[in-house]
C-alpha cells in the first residue's frame, strides 16, 4: 500500500460554496467508507483567513495511484466542480508508535 496527500482548492466562482455545501453529504459518506477500509487516514477543509472553506486536505492509503484515481473519478467534489485544482503526491507519513 502507498500513502498519498491530497491537497484541493475549491472553484473561486460565486457558487462554489453553494455546490461545496451541496455536496458535502455525499463526500463525508465516501470518505467514512474510505475509512472504514482503512483508505482515509485524515483530513479536513483548508480555510481562509476569515474562517471559509476554500479547499481540502487529506492523506490516503491505497495499493496504488491507479486505485487512488478510480476513486477520484467517482468522488463528489470532483464530480460536482467543488474542486478546482488538485494535487497529490506519494508520500511517507511519519508513524510515532514505530
């Protein structure tokens, strides 16, 4: 299994907060069943200065980026324009009970 970090910034357009909201639900739904496979190891919203969601973050597991972008085809925020711009990268969470 590979870890990866996702770092998305959301559309800046007038609706993109709207579409955010609209489909929050269904991404927190996906994300616990990432969890509970043990494919979602954390994340959360990036905010603004003033406290807005403008983009997430998250660090996944998954055998490897083909698996991470079958997942991505499916997931809301992409499918609902909620993000804009993202990045992922393979990375090596450090573990402190090692």
């Amino acid at each position: 299994m590979k870890q990866y970090a996702l770092v998305a910034y959301d559309y800046t357009d007038d609706e993109a907060l709207d579409r955010r909201l609209a489909n929050r639900d269904a991404h927190l739904a996906g994300v616990r069943a990432l969890a509970s496979q043990g494919k979602f190891l954390s994340g959360g919203a990036i905010l603004n200065d003033d406290g807005k969601m403008i983009g997430s973050n998250a660090h996944f597991r998954f055998s490897d980026r083909q698996e991470l972008d079958a997942w991505l085809e499916t997931e809301p925020y992409m499918t609902g324009r909620v993000w804009e711009r993202v990045d992922i990268r393979e990375v090596k969470l450090f573990d402190p009970h090692a």
